[in-house]
C-alpha cells in the first residue's frame, strides 16, 4: 500500500527533473537542430502524459483495491476499451514516426546541395583528422603505405599527386558559418563515430565505407566531438572540435594554412 | 483428448542421480536457478567496480594491482580493464543471468507442472542443456585468467575491434574465448527451446487447450520459439567471427585498413554484416529476456487481486504480436550504422508498432488490478514493480525508435538508462516475483514476508535512483562506455549525476544481501509451506510443496477451468482451481 505514494513521489520527480531541463541539450546552432528540439518535445509531451497517467493508474489502484474485505469484481475485460487504448496508443506512436520523418529525409535523403564544401574526415584509434582540398579544390590521391602520423600525414597522401600538395591537413573541424558542409568520412581501422551535440547529428564512421554527412552550422563557437561508438581503450579520449566562425576568418584561416605549406 | 503417456521413469535414487545428472525437469530448472544467481552476483560486482572507476578513475585500490597485476599496475584501473570488466558485465547479465533463470529457471521447473506433465519432452535434452550452460560459463570466465584478459568490444562485439586481434589488449585469446563460450550457451540455448516447444505442443494433459494455458506457459513458450531462432543466428555469426580471427577469412573485415602501424591482408568484408546477424538475433533476445517476467506478473496480478487476468485473449495475441514483430525490429540498433536510410524508415514503423503489444499489456495489467482486492505479499510487490520500471524503460524507447531523434541518443547514456531499466530491472524484478511466489512450492517453505518487503522497497527505489538520471546524462550528451569523463569539458559537469548513480548502485547492491540471506535461510527454516499458500487456480497448487519427482504421484490431471477463474459470482470460494468440476461455480446444494 506504501508502493502508491511511493510510485507517485518517483512519477513527479522524474517529471520535474526532465521539466527543469537541469541536464539538457546545448542550444542548437542549426535549422536541423531546431526541427530536432521541436520533435524531441513532442515526444516527451507524448511520453510524458503516458508515463504521468500510468503511474498514477497504477498507484490509484494500489491504493483504492487493497484488501479491505470487500470481494473483487469479476471481469474478463472490456472489448471497448481494449481498442480505444490500443488504437489511441497506434495512433500516437506512428504520428509521432511521421512527424520526425521529414528531419530523417532532410538529412539523410535529401538532394545533396553541390556548393556543399567538401571536407575530408579520417577517425583513428585514437584521433579524428580532417582534410581540406586547397586552393586547387582536389583532394590529392592517398595510400595506406604512405602513412605516418608521426610525420603529420595521417591521411596517407602521396608525394607523387600534385594534387595533394596543397591539401590542409587539420586536427580539428573548421567550418564557415551559414555554409553547407558535406564532410566525407572514413575510418582507418576500427568503427569510429562522429558526434556534435550542438549539430544534433552524429554518424557512425565504417571502414570499408565512404559515408557523406551534410550539415550546415549557423552558429559560431567551437563545439567538441566526442567519439561515439566504443573503437578500443582510447575511446574515452577520442577528441576534437568543431570551430565555426564567421566566412570570413574561415578564408583567413585557409590562406594561412596553405601560406604555411 | 487423452495425454500422450511420457515414458514412465522411476525415482531416481543416489545422490549423483538426484541432485547431480537429474533428468527431473524440476532440479534441472534449480540448477538454472542457482547458475544465474551465482551469475548475477559476478555481473553486479562487475558493475560496482565499473561505477567506482567513473567517479575515481585515477584511484589507487592495492587489491586491483593484486588481481590484474598488467591491467591494474599500482593499482589504477586502465581503461582496458574498465572496457574489459564492462564486456563481461554485459555478457555475463544478458546470456547467464537473463537468458537462463526466467526460461531455463523457472520455466524448466514450471511449464511442465502448469500444463500437467510429468516431465519435459526430452528429459535427457534437459540435463544436457544444462551442463552445457555450465560448460560455456566456465569458458566465459575462463577469458578474464588468459593472456590480455577478458575482451574489451563490448558484449555487442562489433568488427572490426572483435576480428583483429591488434586492436587491444584483451582482443586476443580473451575474445576468442568469449566467441566460443557463446557459440556453446547458443547450443544449450537451441537444446532448451526444441524441449519447452515439444514439451508445451504435445504433453498438455486433458481439458488444457492452448485458450487454457497460465499466462507464463504461453510466454514460455513464445521465448522458446525466439530463442530457436535467433540462437542459431548467433551461432553462424560467431562462427564466420572466429574464422575471420583465425582462419584468415574476411567476413567481417574490409580491405585498407590499418591498425598498430601495420596494414591488415583482409578484403571484401563488412563491419555492418555483424552487426545485421547480430541484431537479428539480439533483439529477439531482449524479448527472449522478458517475455517470462511478462507471464509472472500477469499470473501474479490476477493471483493477488483475486480477479482474472483483464483481457486474456488479448494478452495471448499481444505475447504473440511481440514474438512476430520481435524478428523485424532488429535495425534500430542500426539507425546510425552507415545502413540505408530507407532500412531506417521501415525499422522505425515496425519499431512503433510493437510498442502497440506492450502497451496492450500495461493496460490490462492495471485492469486486472481494478476492481480487485489486492494482497500485498512481496511477490505481488515485484509484480507491481515490475509494471512501474516497465512503463518506465518502455517510453525511453518511443524516443529511441525514432531515427530522426536517434541522431543524438545513439550510444549516449539514455539507450543505456533505457535498457537496464527494461532488462536490469524490470525484468530482474519478475525474477525476484517468480522466487517469492514459487518458493513455498520448490523448497516446501514460505520465505520471509518482512525481510522481502524491505528488501523490496529499498531495491525499488534505488533502481530508479540508478537508472533514471542515465536519461537525463543522455539528453546531456554523455556519451557511453566511456571509462573515464575527465576529457571533455561537457562532460566535467555531469560527474555530480554519476557520483550521485554510484552512491545509490552501492546501496541497491547492499540490500541484496537481505534478499540471498531470506533465501537461504528459508530454505532451512521458513515456515512449512502448504500444498496451496495463495489459493492460486493453476496446477502447480495442485501437488505437494515440494512436489514428487513424477509431479502428479502417477495421476493424469483433468483441467476443466481457465487460468484464472477468481471471484467468480455465485462460486463458494474466490477462486476455482483449473482442475476443480466443470459445476465449481454453481455447485449442486448438498443436504445436512
């Protein structure tokens, strides 16, 4: 009998703590991750009466039919109400599919835009690097025989490809605010993941697989990219961040990189 | 229909034969028993070393050093140990603990009582599926005593961290051990299931159609089929796994890779081919983990309300629709894998789709409450426990079923709040109900009602303490199986949750003592159970507590009831027993 108000204590606490958003999202800093806020509160609103309303059910009926002499009804159920519930319940969680749908195609099935700049991702135990085209806009060719990390060339590039002579190699993701971006991932060895927390987006990066991810961030700030998916015992320290700045700085910053050559 | 006569065995006599190599269904189901709770103890060690080192991940502990002498040098778990203690947590939880007492425990024991069988189809199967068990635990913890230790891929085992032996410590003998010790469980596992669905098909006694069967039988029975099938998957994928390890294949392993400095010989495999043959198997696992717990609560609401199961036919569709849909989810585990973005969709309706069964399930469960006279022993404490944690862990998957939300939570800590609140809890939760509510019957004593009842409180409200801020480190970002959360300035902030998850994971653990202490002693020295302590309908409360080794002492019971025929208007008592005669609800006057 104790369990109800137990059970209804727990409901309001759990309820106020996903209410006061104490641990929460950063703000988002895309359009994408304004339509994802909108369907993730939808879906809380959603879960959230159901959850209110079950637990407190379950509590009034701990609390009203305990045993206090009375005899128990008897009832195999109510046809009626088995498909008002189980119709509403269909009804809520395919709405809720639909309505994220459009986010899902928007980012995974939408027409790529072509003046997407292209930026090369290559995750490592233990290490994201990133490369961008140049001044030239070609990637140079690369081979796994060429690698060396120790000598600043994780990605492998090979001396013979003029192409790759202008390549900037990076530690960390720089991008141009207000642009989008198509960043082109591979992994070198084992499943690695690139995450944003402000992008609300994150992939999983495959070897054996070239994936594109677009995104287009609209805000500047640097934002870390925690690996996501276990890659071995370094996972934990699998860092690096996404700077975005102003279009212009984002010029300064190339010219400087490829002045440095 | 006349039952189909088992082959008549005598008792068995000696102490090997008795308690050892049993061919009785009913120490068989014991033995299950007393494997996960020895299976348990390991997973829950494991997982309070794992929540100290979040917290202190640069502490010196002299006993780590004595244990893991390379791993633990000076005391300091690395993170390979951390990764290392976390496979096994999760291995050891899901396969020897989930998989085995709520089918192989208490349905071993239970299935065939319930349907008025003397014995399982293949008592002999039975024992083998056992020690096989046995067998494959041992080699399990056998990995964490080799060279590099037990396996750090997780107990998900994803290639290529699982197929190059390079790519850690512990990717080595401790890995291949792991594949071998579940390609053994998956042949227990597919020995077990062939017996529960032969058994439950062709021995019901007469008068037990299917539209009779207690709610556990039928879960049983559903979990029987899943493991059948996604077993043998399993079993294949970990087969093309130890060959890519060993036998130089590439199933697994795509060319152009690289790992120490050294490029692999390995092409034309792909990471993604595990992980569908995995999944494929391992969401029907977590079905397989608690559709037992289902049946238990179900039998355990209507047993302590006095009232029938709220829709009965519906819960049999519903355990069902579960078991089908169960074989077409298996992609959102993948949303976020590199896998079609179309496969994402269809994954994520058929993912909706199966929260329709389940919710079916919740409803009526809270139906077969209302209107009731509740008896609050502690096995229907789990049971109400159970139902809260259920609704709980189930939402957490309305978000996760989403591929568009599953852009953020896919391997933060809301998918790990949302399953142990499912598996680590509810689903233990129908564990500790079936113990309390079935002990009288095994050991012929009652437990103890106090110590249950605090035992129960404490663990219900430190479940929740550990569980539900995992959903909120989620929404924070909180990346998982992470062994240390000193790298990232997102993460620094979230420490107070985990100190605050740590300190309640140390109190639920205590207060589990009280539970192993209750079940020891009662089982010397509770109070004599009768034949029937609930006055329970189903056949189990039919024969002695505990029952002969043949179960019904020669006799072929004649069931003319449903399951759960309580507080039937007009009847003499609240109950009708699913053997009583057909006239129990209006018996004819008799004259003084």
């Amino acid at each position: 009998m104790l369990l109800a108000p137990i059970v209804w204590v727990l409901t309001v606490v759990i309820i106020y703590f996903f209410a006061s958003k104490i641990w929460w999202f950063p703000p988002p800093i895309s359009q994408h991750g304004l339509a994802y806020d909108e369907q993730f509160m939808r879906t809380l609103v959603v879960t959230g009466i159901i959850f209110f309303f079950a637990q407190f059910a379950l509590g009034w009926a701990i609390f009203r039919y305990r045993d206090d002499g009375r005899r128990a009804s008897h009832s195999h159920g109510n046809n009626k109400w088995e498909t008002i519930w189980t119709s509403a319940t269909a009804i809520l969680f395919v709405g809720l599919v639909l309505t994220g749908t459009k986010i899902w195609v928007a980012v995974h099935l939408s027409e790529p835009d072509p003046n997407a700049i292209p930026i090369e991702l290559m995750a490592k135990q233990f290490a994201f690097s990133f490369r961008y085209p140049g001044p030239d806009g070609k990637f140079g060719a690369t081979d796994l025989t060429q690698v060396n990390d120790a000598a600043g060339n994780p990605f492998g590039l090979v001396d013979k490809d003029p192409a790759g002579k202008d390549d900037i190699v990076s530690a960390s993701l720089k991008v141009p605010a207000g642009k989008p971006i198509k960043l082109i991932m591979h992994s070198r060895d084992v499943i690695h993941n690139f995450f944003v927390r402000e992008l609300r987006l994150k992939q999983d990066i495959v070897p054996g697989m070239e994936i594109p991810l677009y995104f287009q961030a609209d805000t500047p700030g640097t934002y870390e990219i925690p690996c996501s998916e276990l890659c071995g015992l370094g996972h934990f320290q699998m860092r690096s961040t996404m700077q975005v700045m102003a279009e212009a700085d984002f010029e300064k910053w190339k010219q400087e990189q490829a002045a440095n050559k | 229909m006349s039952a189909p006569v088992v082959h008549a065995h005598h008792a068995p006599q000696g102490f090997i034969r008795k308690y050892v190599f049993s061919l009785d269904h009913k120490v068989i189901g014991i033995q299950y028993y007393f494997l996960a709770l020895f299976s348990v103890l390991i997973g829950m060690s494991l997982s309070l070393l794992m929540r100290f080192h979040m917290v202190h991940p640069d502490a010196k502990v002299a006993w780590f050093a004595h244990l893991w002498p390379t791993a633990a040098q000076g005391g300091i778990m690395t993170p390979e140990l951390y990764l290392s203690l976390m496979t096994m947590h999760g291995t050891i939880m899901v396969f020897f603990v989930l998989t085995t007492a709520p089918q192989s425990g208490f349905g071993n024991y239970f299935l065939p009582i319930q349907i008025g069988a003397e014995d399982m189809a293949f008592p002999v199967l039975n024992m083998l599926s056992f020690w096989t068990t046995l067998v494959a635990l041992v080699v399990m913890v056998s990995a964490f005593f080799v060279q590099g230790g037990a396996p750090l891929a997780g107990w998900t085992a994803y290639p290529p961290l699982s197929a190059v032996p390079q790519t850690g410590p512990g990717e080595g003998l401790g890995q291949t051990l792991w594949i071998v010790s579940i390609a053994i469980f998956c042949g227990a596992s597919l020995m077990g299931a062939i017996n529960f669905i032969a058994t439950l098909i062709d021995l019901r006694c007469q008068g037990m159609s299917l539209m009779r069967l207690p709610l556990t039988c039928w879960t049983w029975f559903v979990t029987a089929i899943l493991a059948l099938l996604g077993f043998a998957v399993l079993l294949a994928a970990g087969v093309l796994l130890i060959l890519d390890r060993s036998a130089g294949t590439s199933f697994f392993i795509p060319a152009g890779l690289m790992v120490s400095d050294q490029i692999l010989n390995h092409k034309g495999g792909s990471p993604l081919l595990w992980q569908h043959l995995f999944w494929f198997f391992g969401h029907p696992e977590v079905y397989i983990a608690i559709l037992p717990g289902m049946g238990v609560t179900s039998q355990l609401l209507a047993t302590f309300s006095r009232k029938a199961v709220y829709g009965y036919r519906a819960m049999v569709y519903a355990i069902l629709s579960i078991g089908f849909l169960g074989f077409m989810v298996w992609g959102h585990h993948m949303f976020m894998s590199g896998m079609s973005p179309y496969s994402a969709m269809a994954f994520s309706v058929l993912t909706m789709a199966i929260g329709v069964p389940s919710a079916i399930k919740t409803f009526n469960w809270i139906g077969t409450l209302w209107g009731g006279k509740i008896h609050f022993t502690t096995a229907m404490m789990f049971a109400l426990g159970f139902v809260s944690l259920f609704v709980t862990g189930g939402l957490s998957g309305i978000f996760l079923g989403q591929p568009a939300l599953d852009l953020y939570f896919h391997d933060t800590y809301f998918v790990v709040g949302h399953f142990h609140m499912i598996m680590g809890v509810a689903a233990i939760f129908g564990m500790f109900a079936g113990t309390f509510y079935w002990f009288p019957k095994m050991f012929g004593r009652m437990m103890n009602e106090t110590l249950g009842k605090i035992h129960f409180y404490v663990t219900f409200v430190g479940v929740y303490a550990i569980f539900t801020p995992m959903h909120y480190l989620g929404i924070a970002g909180n990346p998982r199986r992470y062994s240390d959360f000193t790298n990232f300035d997102f993460l620094g902030k979230l420490l107070p949750v985990h100190n605050f998850m740590t300190q309640a994971a140390y109190g639920t653990a205590a207060i589990q003592i009280l539970f192993f202490i209750n079940l020891f002693w009662s089982m010397k020295y509770g109070k004599k159970a009768p034949m029937n302590p609930w006055n329970a309908t189903t056949l189990e409360w039919t024969i002695p507590s505990p029952p002969p080794f043949d179960n019904f002492g020669g006799q072929h019971p004649v069931v003319n009831h449903g399951p759960y025929e309580y507080s039937v208007p007009g009847a003499p008592r609240d109950f009708i027993m699913q053997t009583d005669p057909p006239d129990a609800a209006n018996p004819p006057a008799t004259s003084h």
